[in-house]
C-alpha cells in the first residue's frame, strides 16, 4: 500500500519536519547490512583520517587535544523519490553529504575543543519521523542501534577514559538524546561529559534524571540546545517548542536578547565566516535570528525556518563556547 503525506508528529525524543513523500511498507528484507565499526571505513571521521577540508578548521595540534567528540548528523537523506527506509553506509551520495556538507560545517565547529569521531550510520529517511507508524519508527530505532554500536566501540577502542562532548544536530539529535539516556543519564559516565549540543530538536528541561540545561558559558556535565526561526516566526506546530529547551548560542546564558556586536560568528558554505551578522531574541522554545548579514542575504528573505543553519549560524560561537567547557572541565578535574 503506497499513500502520501503531508504532516508532522512529534514524541519525546522525535522531532520531524513537514513534507510530501511516497510511502512503502518498511520491509525487514530490505535492511541494509549492518556495520562494524570495527573497521575504520565505517567511520566518516576519526581523528587520523580527518579530510584536508577539515584540517583547515581544526587545531593545528590535534594530537595534543585532551578531549573528544562524538558527532551526529542530521537527516540527509530527504529526497521525495528515494522510498528507501535506511540508507546503507556504503552510499556515496550520503557518503559525500556527511564528509563536505555537515562534517565540514558543523562538526568543524568542535574540532578546536577535541579530537572528532563521527560514524557512518544507516540513516533513516527524513519521512520515518511523519510516518511512525508505517514503518519510520523501526527506522529510527535502526539508526540509532548503529549509533549506540559505533560508541560502544568508541568507548572501548578509542575514549581510553578522556572527557566527552557530545555533538549533535536534527536526526543526529533524536539519536544524541537516547545516547545520552543509554550512557550518561545517571551513570558514572556523566561525569566525563564536558557537555552535550543536542541542537535542531525538542527537549524538554526534565527529560533526563541528572542531565540538567546548562545556564552558563563555563557550565560542565549538562546539555545546551536550541531551535531557530527567522525574527518574528513561530512554526506551524508552535506549541510543541512551548518549553523545550532554548539555550541563547551566542551569550549562553539566561540574556533574552544579543546585539550584533555579540555575534561571534556565521559559517557559510564558501568558507568564510562572516562576524557580527545577526541579532537574537529568545522566545518560548525558540531561537529567533534576523536574517544574517552576508553577500547573499537577499535569499535569506523568504526563509522563515532557519533549521539548516542551527549550528553554522553560531559556527563561531559554538567552537569558542566548546573550547571554553573543555577547558574548564580540565581544570576542575
């Protein structure tokens, strides 16, 4: 049976996005073959195989890095005619989406504050959050097993007991946050995280047991997050942000508005980053941003949700908030 939607549903730790697919029954046959992540070509980045790409914005003394990061991505896979469930790791499409598309632009973000680890995961398709029922939620539940697996591994190959930042962005998200459940949330763990970015999602304050919003620049073993809309847009399904955790990405702290000159920085896709280029307002469960100054703004016009840039909008602000909680954990321990 074959059917189209066109509506959004939301749960706890799921948060998707209003589309029009073509919808199949998910069909256990179909899976594609899990990964071990054993092997290192089943991880897009580990600290020895970063791209020259993204050597650009790492520190030039990684090796040295007393930290690391575990990195998320988001939904990539959202093309109306693909009526894959999952997408296998092996798919080069995917493949140069996660490595010069995200790993570039957000996950760069934190490769000054620790050494990155981002594995390939059989991602769902961006339908599976609109389509629980029908079959994205044993989607869903396959990502996130590939990503509980690949940190299992990261734990007992790679961590070797150095404190953790957890990075993470809309699927990445609904992901981060089982992880955090999984592996933190009252449990020794949670004393090496350093923090947890679990961005682009709703979250709720009382979610976790232990692991509380942080309200401070310099705050450790906690989770920051944010949704952001253009200035003066609320999203269809506004009630649903009503509460969810809203950490200002600029000040991070309780401040309800920023100025221009707060504005540390906005990485777009030519690689250049473009300081002091937009103001914020904090409103219920929601980051509002003018829309940014840069060469091509004019586009930006129409745009109301502004979802694809949560991180890269903050891309400055975050590396240098990042660096800051790992410092600062460093020192306290």
């Amino acid at each position: 049976m074959i059917k189209k939607i066109s509506y959004c549903v939301f749960l706890t730790f799921l948060v998707g996005c209003k589309s029009v697919y073509t919808v199949t029954e998910f069909q256990q046959k179909e899976i594609p073959t899990a990964p071990n992540y054993e092997n290192e070509i089943n991880w897009a980045v580990l600290p020895n195989t970063y791209s020259e790409g993204l050597k650009e914005f790492a520190s030039k003394e990684t090796d040295t890095l007393k930290a690391d990061v575990f990195y998320v991505y988001p939904t990539l896979n959202t093309e109306e005619e693909d009526v894959r469930w999952n997408v296998p790791i092996t798919d080069l499409v995917q493949q140069n989406k996660v490595l010069n598309k995200v790993v570039l632009f957000q996950a760069s973000a934190f490769t000054t504050a620790g050494k990155l680890y981002v594995p390939y995961y059989r991602q769902a398709h961006l339908r599976s959050y609109s389509e629980l029922a029908k079959g994205g939620k044993r989607a869903l539940l396959l990502a996130y097993s590939d990503v509980k697996k690949a940190f299992e591994v990261y734990l007992k190959k790679y961590n070797k007991g150095r404190p953790i930042i957890i990075a993470s962005h809309s699927q990445g998200s609904t992901h981060a946050k089982f992880l955090l459940r999984d592996f933190f949330d009252n449990q020794p763990l949670q004393e090496k995280l350093i923090a947890a970015y679990i961005v682009g999602t709703v979250m709720k304050p009382d979610l976790f047991k232990t692991i509380q919003p942080m309200t401070s620049p310099a705050e450790t073993n906690g989770l920051v997050g944010w949704n952001t809309f253009k200035k003066g847009h609320y999203p269809e399904k506004k009630d649903v942000f009503k509460g969810s955790v809203t950490t200002n990405p600029i000040t991070w702290d309780a401040a309800k508005t920023t100025t221009f000159s707060q504005h540390k920085g906005f990485l777009y896709t030519n690689n250049t980053l473009y300081k002091a280029s937009l103001q914020i307002e904090i409103t219920d469960g929601l980051v509002w941003s003018t829309n940014p100054r840069f060469p091509l703004r004019f586009f930006m016009y129409f745009v109301k949700n502004y979802h694809a840039g949560d991180i890269n909008l903050f891309w400055q602000d975050i590396r240098e908030n990042a660096e800051l909680r790992t410092n600062t954990w460093l020192q306290n321990n």
